[in-house]
C-alpha cells in the first residue's frame, strides 16, 4: 500500500536461508526476555531473532506465553529483564511500522460501532489526536474492508457479523494500519474456511509486499503450509527457524510434551539459581 | 400564580437551566461510562463526593459552590486512586475494591455531615442537600460553576471522542498505536468526578449514577453508532432533566432530583420494550413470526408427505389425519393453514386439505433441506440414520437456498435420503 516500504524492502522469490546481521536488522529481535506476572513466569529467558519478509508461527500449549510475548513486543506487558528491537530499534522508535491484531474474543463486539469504522481505527495513529478521520482515511479503510472480501458488510454493526467476518474485520484495520510488521493473535482461530482461505491469501500477499508477520497459531498441521518459520514455545524457548529445520516431531514433543514436569521444574530450578547463574 | 408567578419562574427557570444542564452531560459522558462497564465506578465516585464537601466546609467554612466543589472534586479523585491502587497491590477485584470504597467514603460523609450539623451556628444548615439534592436552592453562582464545568466536559468529549471511543472499544489496539491508554482513562475518570459535581446540588450523591448510566442505556437501545449515541443520550438526560424539573416546579412538594430519575428511568423502560431491533417486544414479535413460519411450513410439508406415501401428490387429506401427524388439534391445523390458504399454497374441501402446483413447490423446496440435511449428517458427521430426523426438523426452517444448493453440490445432488426416500430435485420442483 505504501510503496516506499516495498522498495526498501524488496520481496523475496523465497525465504532466505539466514539472517542478514549486518546489512538489514531482523525485523524483530527479542533478547533474554524474562516476562512475570506476579510471581509467576510467563516468559523465560526468550531469544528470538526473525528475519524481515516471513511469515512466522508461534507455537505453543496453551499458557506457553504466546500472546504475552506479542504483547511484550508491543511494550503492553514490561518485561521483568531483556529487551526488544523492531529493525534495529526500540519499539517505541518504530511503533507506526508494527500492526497488531488482537485476539477476537478480547473486544466486546455488541459495541455501537460499524465494520468500516473498527477498521478506520487502524489510521487513527496517522489521524492523530483531536481530529477525525478524513475522507481518504475513510477510502482507505475501505479499500482494506475489499482486500478481505467484506466490503459490502462496511455499514454493518459488528456483532452482526460472523466470527469470520469479524476476524476478516480485525486484520483490515491492521491492514490499514500499513505496518512492515504484523504482529497476529490466533487470527486463525475459530474462522470458517471461507476466512482461513482469505487470511491465507493476505499473508502470501503480504509476504509478496515484504512485509513480516508473526502470528500466533494453534493448528499445527496447517503450520508448514502457511508459514516460512516457527518459533516453538513453551515458557522457554524450545526451537526457532525456518519450518523445514525446525517443526520436527522432536522438537513438538519436547513443546507440548510434559510441559508440567520437566520444563516447569527446569524453570524452577533455573529460577532459584539465577542470581549465580547470571556471572 | 399571578403575585408571586415572577418569583416560582425564577426559582423554577433555575431549577430547570441546571437539571438540564446536568441532564445533558451526564447522558453525554455517562455512555463512556456504560460501554466500559464502569457504571458501579460512577456510583462509588459519587458517593466519595460525600466527604469532600464536607472537609470543604470545614476547612473554609463557607458553604459557596467552588470550594465545596473543589472538596468534592479532590474527594472524588482520592476514592478512584485508591480503587486503583487496591486492584493493583491487592487480590482484591475491582467490584469489590468500588464496593468497598463506596461504602467507606459514603460513611464517612455521613459521620462528617452529622458532626457539622451539630456545630454551634448556624451557616451549617443546608449541606444535607448534597446527600439527594435540592434543585430549588440554585442560584445563579451555582448555575455559573455548573455551566462552566459543563462546557468543559462536552467539549473535552469533542475533542476526544476518537480517542475515548478506541479506549472504550479496543483499549489493547489503542495502546499499540502509541495512545496513553492510562492517560485517557484517567481523564475520562476525572470528567466523571466533575459530572458528579455537577450533579450534586439538584440530584446529590446517592441518585447521580442514574443520571449517568440511564440515559445512556436508554440511547443505546435506538441506535448501532457511538456517535448517534452519545447526542441520543444527552437529548435524553436534557429531557428527563427539564421535564423532571418542571414536573417538580408544577406539583408541591415533589423533589426535583428523584423526579429527574424517574422519568429517566421512564424512558429507559419504554426504550428496552419498543426499541426497533433491541427492543423486548420487537424480539418477540420476530420470535413470534418466527414459530409461524415454522407452524406453516410444517403444515405444508406434513400434506405433501401425506401425497408421497399415498401417491396422489394433489391428495385431499382430512383433518384427523392431519391432526394425528404432530398431536395437533383440529382447531390449530385450521389456524395454521388459513395463511396458506390466503397464500393458494394449499386448497380446502370441507376440512380436508390438499397442496395446489404453488404449494408443491415449495413443500418440495422444504423437504429438500431437510433430505438433504439428513444426508449430510449421515455421511459426514456418520450419525446413524434414526438421529438425524430430529435436527433435520430445525435445519429445513433454518438453512437459506444458497446453503442447501452448496450442500447438495457437496453432497454429489443424491437421489434418496438415508431412510430411502426422494430427495426432490429443484429442477423438477420449477417444472
């Protein structure tokens, strides 16, 4: 959509083998990230290093502390240690080139507002305060409205959508958003294969336009087919690289098997020694 | 009301100016209030105006609307620090943490104002109104400060609608585009608090989350769009302000504030039961259609089926016949069918029925879903064939044309459902 992103980011015939360290910073680079509500941990001792131009699936049993690591990224959780770069630079540097899609369930969608409106909310970082959006913010929330194939349902009050639909809403207005990062929670989950056909078709066009997307994602089956790489979590993390290399049954098993013994009395282990450990 | 009419007009001019006033913001701002689902946090701001008021007074012993305002601006601002800090240190929830900090700054008004009362003098006299209001001591000081506040509080809503509406929606997304989402939240709270000043001398603490949440749920009910909503709102507060203070000023002994709440109430009532779309009796009515349709259709469908086992499909069959297929009574087959009967789907003889080419058709048209249906729970959910009439029975009402095409496409367009039976064909049934 805006063209200067495309050129500094040339797409890619298909996903490079490596990271590019020097020339082009990874468009997202978690480091030793520590995240802990209360007490308790959520995320441990995280290093994540992801490529600019993938499409990338984070993966993990429930409470593995997918989510929060989107949302640490977003700076909405403070991490306890470690830290965070989109391109090379702090979140708050490059917030307008990071788009978000919350989970579905996370909104009340009996609110008094339109599909086509939800969506303009994507622009209202470039609208910026005090005004409202203009003509063109409308246009182009529109336009994201077509791309997902809804454009017809712009006037309809949300909760008269589908679940589908309201996802399909949810990714137009990161859509409008214009962001070289997209950072998805579930965007998969609970759509109906009309929407999982469109939101597969906007991730292949969005990796076309070489943009980034790291979505978290529960259907494991589905993994090698709409994605480049994984990122395989479970409070700590277990494996991280391009699909071929990396979603191996070892390493599921070592994600989702026995996560209540072996991971969380490692942690704990860890938990105790760390200020040791830590040279 | 000829001698003393000028006197009754200007009180009552006052009384009215301030309870729409008071009407007008609270609607306003109180839709903020309800979408967020803070409405118990407005009561609880409310009552903690209590004290505030009355440290005020003993502080400055002047009884002039701005200190004791301010009072109950810092009171009010106090009670919801302290809710957020007991949420936030604490395994305390939020309800309880409102419900907690309600009571203890409401009994703490109650001791403070009891204890002024009983101070030698007598400028004390008077500060018992905040506790339900008294319109009718307005005067113009007190509309002054009121339409001030006002103003600002409808124009911050101006200014920052966009923003308040991503707070209220999608607080997450909001923060993610670089919002301070905390910022914003505590300016809308502080707006509340200046509201609930607002309020205090024509509705007082204890009634003032009424003039807040119900016009705003009474809005809600008329419209999908936050900004309809939000005048919607407002033009009801004003309303019930107005008319609730005249209401007062024509009936003695009538108290303005409790009045106000009334007639907001009122409207919320008539707002919940006649509402198109939202509305109780709208609902019903769909419901109602609804169990006609399907009394119709199944009527039809029953004749037709009648013909299939017969094999006459233009059959006459009687009303017992009829009357035994789903226990029905003679009197409701005849209630069913008389729309049909206006329709030309179906023709009477005497009490015998039978389908005319119209209603073959779209008998055919409902037997179809439900074949159809049959088959698809059969086949791909492999329930056995003795399970899948009944929720065939529901889907043939239910499923739209374009569905129960794609279905028989899937499906490979079978011939017989899995009880051996004719599925008819959409092309015989045009023919």
């Amino acid at each position: 959509m805006n063209p200067t992103h495309a050129a500094e980011q040339p797409a890619r015939e298909t996903p490079g083998p490596a990271i590019e360290p020097t020339e082009a910073p990874p468009a997202l680079e978690v480091h030793d990230l520590t995240v802990a509500y209360r007490t308790q941990p959520v995320l441990w001792d995280v290093d994540v290093a992801l490529p600019a131009g993938r499409l990338t699936a984070v993966v993990g049993p429930n409470g593995a502390g997918k989510s929060t690591l989107l949302k640490a990224v977003l700076g909405l959780v403070k991490p306890t240690t470690g830290w965070v770069k989109v391109f090379g630079a702090p979140y708050a540097e490059k917030r307008s080139w990071v788009g978000y899609v919350p989970q579905r369930e996370s909104v009340d969608w009996d609110f008094p507002t339109s599909a086509l409106d939800v969506v303009t909310m994507g622009l209202y970082g470039q609208v910026g305060w005090f005004r409202r959006p203009s003509r063109t913010h409308v246009a182009t929330a529109l336009e994201c409205l077509d791309k997902l194939g809804i454009k017809d349902l712009a006037g309809r009050q949300i909760s008269q959508l589908s679940g589908g639909q309201q996802q399909r809403v949810f990714l137009a207005r990161a859509l409008a958003q214009d962001a070289r990062l997209y950072l998805m929670d579930e965007p998969f989950a609970g759509v109906d294969a009309t929407t999982e056909r469109a939101i597969f078709a906007l991730l292949k066009e969005l990796r076309r336009e070489g943009r980034t997307v790291v979505a978290v994602h529960h259907d494991l089956p589905t993994v090698p087919e709409y994605f480049d790489s994984v990122v395989l979590l479970n409070m700590r993390l277990v494996a991280s690289g391009p699909v071929a290399t990396t979603f191996t049954q070892e390493n599921l098993q070592q994600t989702y098997g026995g996560r209540l013994t072996t991971l969380s009395q490692a942690a704990e282990a860890l938990l105790h020694r760390r200020p040791v450990d830590k040279k | 009301m000829t001698e003393g009419g000028i006197v009754i007009s200007y009180t009552l001019w006052n009384v009215l100016a301030g309870s729409t006033i008071l009407g007008v913001t609270g609607g306003v701002l109180g839709c903020f209030t309800l979408l967020r689902r803070q409405s118990l946090l407005g009561d609880a701001l409310a009552h903690a105006a209590l004290p505030g008021v009355c440290v005020a007074f003993l502080l400055t012993g002047s009884k002039s609307p701005l200190p004791l305002l301010l009072g109950a601006l810092a009171a009010g601002v106090a009670g919801s620090l302290l809710i957020l800090s007991i949420v936030r240190w604490s395994r305390v929830k939020e309800d309880s943490a409102i419900g907690i900090i309600l009571s203890v700054f409401f009994g703490l008004g109650i001791v403070l104002l009891t204890r002024i009362q009983q101070l030698p003098g007598g400028n004390q006299s008077g500060l018992d109104k905040f506790l339900f209001g008294q319109a009718a001591s307005l005067v113009a000081s007190d509309l002054a400060v009121m339409g001030t506040l006002s103003l600002a509080v409808l124009a911050a809503v101006v200014l920052l609608f966009k923003e308040w509406k991503l707070l209220a929606f999608d607080r997450t997304f909001g923060a993610s585009l670089g919002y301070p989402m905390r910022g914003l939240e505590i300016g809308l709270t502080c707006l509340l608090v200046v509201v609930v000043v607002v309020g205090l001398q024509t509705v007082g603490v204890v009634l003032m989350v009424a003039t807040l949440v119900t016009p705003a749920a009474a809005a809600r009910q008329w419209t999908d769009r936050l900004s309809v909503m939000t005048v919607l709102s407002g033009a009801i507060g004003g309303i019930s302000g107005a008319s609730g203070a005249i209401a007062s000023g024509l009936v003695s002994h009538l108290p303005t504030g409790p009045t106000i709440v009334l007639v907001a109430s009122a409207m919320l009532v008539v707002s919940l039961l006649f509402a198109p779309n939202r509305g109780l009796l709208w609902a019903a009515l769909r419901e109602r259609r609804f169990t006609a349709r399907i009394r119709r259709e199944n009527l039809l469908k029953d004749v037709y089926l009648f013909g299939e086992r017969g094999g006459g499909r233009f059959e006459f069959v009687s009303r017992p016949a009829l009357m035994g297929e789903r226990g029905l009574g003679g009197a409701e087959i005849e209630r069913h069918s008389l729309p049909l009967l206006r329709a030309g789907l179906l023709e009477r003889f005497g009490d015998a029925l039978r389908l005319t080419p119209a209603g073959l058709v779209e008998a055919e048209r409902l037997v179809r879903k439900h074949r159809l249906w049959e088959v698809y729970l059969t086949r791909r959910l492999e329930l056995p064939p003795d399970h899948v009439h009944r929720d065939a029975e529901a889907m043939e009402h239910a499923l739209s044309e374009a569905a129960v095409d794609d279905l028989d496409e899937m499906l490979g367009f079978p011939e017989v459902d899995p009880h051996g039976r004719r599925i008819p064909r959409r092309e015989k049934a045009e023919t």
